[in-house]
C-alpha cells in the first residue's frame, strides 16, 4: 500500500495502524516503530527529506508523533507548492521547431584560421625595433644571459 497525494495523510496512516490491527487479529503482531518503518518507506519521494530527518535522530516516534509530524510537512509542502506554482512558465499549443537557414546567416561573423589572419607589423617590446618580436630579440637574449637567467628556446 502506497501513499498517493490525492488523500489526506493523516487518513493514511491511520488506514495502515489499522490494517495492523487487522493483522493483530490474525495472530500477526507488528510493533509499533515497525508500523512507522513501513509508513515512512510507503510515503512518495517528496518526503524524502522528512525520512531522512527521522533517520538521524537516536529517538523514535509513536503514531500520533509521526502524524502530526507529517502533517506539518504535508502543510509546508503544499505551501511551497503554491508558491512555486507563480514562477512556472508554460508554453500552450504545439511548437513549431524552427530551422536554421545557412543561407541566411551573415558572413561577417566567420573567424579566419591560420595564415589568413592579418598580421600587424611587429614589433619588439624590448628594443622597441619593428623586424622582430621580444622573445627573438639579440638584445633581449644578451640581458638574459647578462642576468644569468636561463636561455629561451629558439624558436623557428
């Protein structure tokens, strides 16, 4: 037997402590804090947080503790329900998937790979010259050396 959310909570609880008495008659008697296992394990995944509450507390709950417990939190959920309800978007009627038109779409967007690129005329950060690059730089490698900092990779 399941909860499902069209019912009352308390109403299922109570439904289910009395199929236990039912049980009881049977000569089949199942302690209490078993009873409030099975109702725990039957209740939807909305609860779960609530089933990891009780799990990690060291006392367990009677039946009439376990009501009203689940009854707040069928009340906050349904609360929070309502809330949420307010920021939902829905989208009516069927969609149209749209498609994309290559032939559409402006060129100018395109990115150049490689040797296409327009290269700006050079020019070293070191010695301020336009032919070459900081790292290519005689001058630049000398002060390295000069400062007995390692010697960079050639670099061709």
């Amino acid at each position: 037997m399941r909860y499902k959310d069209d019912g009352n909570i308390r109403e299922y609880v109570l439904d289910m402590f009395h199929l236990a008495g039912k049980l009881k008659g049977l000569k089949i008697e199942l302690p209490e804090d078993v009873l409030v296992h099975l109702v725990l394990i039957s209740l939807p995944p909305r609860f779960s947080q609530f089933e990891v509450s009780y799990n990690c507390q060291k006392d367990k709950w009677t039946l009439n503790e376990l009501i009203s417990h689940l009854v707040q939190e069928e009340d906050r959920t349904k609360q929070h329900k309502v809330e949420s309800a307010h920021l939902a978007s829905s989208n009516s009627g069927p969609q149209k998937k749209r498609k994309y038109d290559k032939a559409a779409a402006p060129k100018s967007c395109k990115k150049t790979k490689g040797p296409e690129k327009e290269h700006k005329e050079l020019k070293c950060f070191f010695c301020k010259k336009a032919s070459h690059v900081k790292k290519d730089c005689p001058k630049y490698r000398a002060w390295r050396v000069k400062k007995g900092l390692p010697e960079l990779p050639n670099s061709e």
